[in-house]
C-alpha cells in the first residue's frame, strides 16, 4: 500500500540527503575509452581515477581524488612512442601530456579554492585530463568534450617534449595535396578501347601548376605553428605489364605539343599485347618544414590509378579485281 509522505518526512528525507559528504562518488561508466572522471552526488566532476584501466595504462592511488598518473610508453633508449590503444598518437600536443589514457596540462584558468575540484586542498593545481578521442586532428581539444575531466594533484605534471618533426609530418594532412590527375592520350575507353598495340600512349598530370605545386602554407598542428613547404619532384607509372616510367615535373606539367601514332613520348608507354591495365601515378613530393625551433624535411608520395583498355589494330580486307 501507497502512503504519502507528511511535510515533516520529506524535510526530514532532504536533510539526510546534503548531509552526505560531498564526494560521494561513482567511478565512469567507461574508462576503457579515457573517461576516467569521478563524479560526486550532485553530478560534479570532482577527480579522475584510471585504476580500472589496468596494465599500465594510467594511475591508481588508494585516494582516488589524488592519482599517481605517470607516463608509460616508450622507453630510457629510443625515442619515445605514445599510443592510444592500437593507435600511435603525438606525445604532446595543445592538450598536455600523454599519460597513457589523456593528455594531462595545469587547467587554465585555475577554478577557485572552494571549488569541490580542490576536495578541500589548499596548495597544488587542478589538472585536466583531455582523453584521445576529445583532441582534433590538428592537436586542439574540442570545446565541452564531455569526458574531459580534472583533478587535484600536488604539483604540475611534467610536460613531455614537443616531437616537432612529428608533428609536421601530421601537418601534412592539412596541405592541400593530392595525387595527379592522370592525363592521358588517346583518352582510355573501356567500352570502345582505341589504345592500340604498338602504338604510343601519352601521359601529363591534368591541372598544370596548381596540381603538381609548389605549394606553401602555415598551419597548426599539436598547438606548434609550422610552416610547409611541398615541392613536386617527379612522378613513377607503373603500367601494368611490367613497365614502370619515370617522368619529371617539367615533363607532366602539361600536354605534349605533339602526339603522333609513330612518336616516341618523352612521357608515356607503348603496350604490346591487349588487355586491361591498371595505370598507376605515384607522385613524389619533397616536404620542407619550419616549426618554432626546429627544420627539416622529408619526402611524402602519393598514388593515383586508371584503367587502361588496350586493343589490336583492327585490320580491314578488301578484293580488288585484276586489271
């Protein structure tokens, strides 16, 4: 049976209800995934424990409130190499750290003493904890994530080196490159094939300069400002029987002038038998970067495919009667 509670119950049901200790508190749903908040009775996030992710991956401390978080990856010989499960993530970026299961930074601004966040600390800082998934590709944290966290901790936590290079071989990404768009005469057909055995077939790269570069530009990347610079250096065809061609920048930049059935192209292939053939571009690139401290360069590749129908010459009889 149903009784309804009186005034004086309910009052009396409250008060037991804020007289439970703020930090009453309940573990994440799934830390597995980097979540690794403690939330309090009214909802607060007020620490981070990641003992339930096990195996290294994070801190653990009998107060919860306080965990020992220390990086784990790489080693005191090589260089050091962070993960995100399967996934080879940058060691520091604008988040912080990678600890192992987030990227840890003093939180700025600092929220105020009597925030629940301090668990009544009065020295120290609060640390946010930023997991992989709520970082972009470019190293930024995406605003109101929502399982980034934040925890009190005695001191700052050690902030990693910066991997410049590393990081402007992700710039990459943010360069506008693309493979080359295979230009090619006669112009492949797989429904009416008219590349001929025996006869020469011409390639380029469609789009001219701004398709084979170079090509300059500042981007961010891991919180650094890094300037790109990619230089196009030639491009391989590898044409399916065998055959792999080698052509300059200079020698793609555009059309032939001059396209006959009895030329030998500068930038091309003959087939000899008929059939199908995957035409394949792989362009090579050379990336110079400037990051704040540090330069360098590196090559970087990229491939294009077509398929290439190619046909016998067709060959007409005709009688003629004798004078």
């Amino acid at each position: 049976m149903l009784r309804r509670l009186t005034n004086s119950a309910l009052v009396a049901v409250t008060l037991a209800l804020w007289a439970l200790p703020s930090f009453v508190v309940e573990a994440a749903s799934n830390p597995s995934n980097g979540d690794c908040s403690i939330i309090d009775a009214l909802g607060n996030v007020v620490g981070v424990d990641c003992s339930a992710l096990g195996g290294g991956q994070g801190g653990s401390s009998a107060n919860p409130i306080n965990p020992v978080l220390s990086p784990v990856e790489g080693a005191d010989s090589g260089p050091r190499v962070c993960a995100y499960g399967a996934i080879v993530v940058p060691c520091a970026n604008a988040a912080g750290s990678w600890i192992g299961n987030c990227y840890v930074a003093v939180a700025d601004p600092q929220p105020p003493l009597d925030a629940l966040v301090w668990a009544g600390n009065t020295t120290g800082v609060i640390v946010t904890c930023t997991p992989y998934p709520c970082v972009n590709t470019t190293g930024a944290t995406i605003p109101d994530c929502p399982t980034i966290s934040r925890y009190w901790a005695p001191a700052a936590p050690a902030a990693a080196p910066v991997d410049e290079p590393g990081a402007a071989r992700r710039a990459v990404a943010q360069l506008d490159l693309d493979p080359i768009t295979i230009g090619m005469a006669p112009a492949p057909d797989l429904v009416d094939p008219n590349v001929l055995i025996g006869a020469p077939a011409y390639f380029w790269a469609e789009g001219g300069t701004p398709a084979i570069g170079p090509l300059t530009t500042t981007v961010t990347q891991d919180g650094l400002t890094i300037t790109l610079a990619a230089t196009f250096a030639s491009v391989d065809f590898t044409t399916g029987d065998g055959t792999t061609v080698t052509c300059t920048r200079d020698e793609v930049a555009a059309p032939p002038a001059s396209m006959t059935l009895q030329g030998t192209p500068v930038c091309g292939h003959t087939w000899t038998s008929s059939g199908t053939y995957a035409l394949e571009a792989t362009s090579a690139w050379t990336i110079d970067w400037q990051g704040p401290t540090q330069a360098g360069s590196f090559d970087h590749t990229l491939t294009e495919t077509i398929d290439v129908a190619v046909t016998d010459r067709p060959v007409n009889l005709t009688t003629t009667k004798a004078p």
